[in-house]
C-alpha cells in the first residue's frame, strides 16, 4: 500500500481545512480556506480563529468550544453545524463544517479540525424560496378569506 502524503492531502480537499489548538489558534489552513475566507495562509496561521467569527457569536463560539476542550467531546463529529461567518472583505458567509476532535496520548484534546463548506449561495437561495412561500401563503389566505 502507498503511503499517503496528509499534507498534500489537506492542501487538495476543496472543503476548507483548519486546524485550531487547544487556545484557538489557528495551526493549519489549506487552499480552500484561503479561496472561502479571503486570508493566505500566512496570513491565518498563528491567529485566533476570531478572524472568520462574526463578533456577535463569538462569546456563544468560545463557550461552546471551551466546552469541547475540556469534555473531550462533541456532537459535531458526524453532525453539521450551520453558522455564519466571515470574509476578509467583511461579506458575512454562511458556513457548514464538521469537526475531529485530535487528542495527545493522555487523552486531553490537543487540537480540533474543521472541514468547512461554502453555503453562502444556498442558504440565500434557501431564505429567498421560504420568503416567497410566505408571500404565497399570504396571498393564498387573503384570497380564500374574501367571499
């Protein structure tokens, strides 16, 4: 069997791949992440991963993922989380990712993976179909009310 090169591995995912240690530094950030938030790579590495979190969420981020760091657990393994986030430009993003929790050989968590996806466009098209339902609905409940 061919051994694999992880690192090539994570630069070719075309889902964002980043890496945060325990304190929420970023320690690894492949191409996608770059093409989704708008940092080089340098540019992220070594940076709190406030960089995409949105100001307003991110009491709510840090609380749930001190949480994560100190249980050693997480829900987000296999489910997906949904949250907004940011660009470099400032544009607000809509995000989905999973997360692998990484552990030193104690046992401790050591780091946490994300591999995100862009949802932006779906989620506009999302919230775009739900206000014309509504809209439709109205018409429709207006219309059947009139004799």
């Amino acid at each position: 069997m061919a051994s694999i090169d992880y690192e090539k591995l994570v630069q070719a995912i075309g889902d964002a791949v980043v890496v945060v240690d325990v304190s929420g530094v970023i320690v690894t950030w492949n191409a996608a992440a770059t093409r989704i938030f708008g940092y080089t790579e340098a540019e992220a590495l070594g940076r709190s991963l406030d960089l995409i979190i949105p100001e307003r969420q991110r009491d709510r981020h840090w609380e749930g993922y001190m949480k994560t760091v100190s249980s050693g657990t997480t829900r987000y393994g296999s489910s997906v989380l949904r949250v907004p986030a940011l660009h470099r430009d400032g544009a607000a993003l809509s995000i989905a990712f999973t997360v692998a929790l990484l552990y030193k050989d104690s046992g401790q968590v050591d780091a946490i993976a994300a591999v995100i996806r862009d949802e932006t466009t779906r989620f506009a098209e999302e919230r775009a179909l739900r206000k014309r339902l509504t809209e439709l609905e109205t018409k429709l409940a207006v219309g059947a009310s009139t004799p």
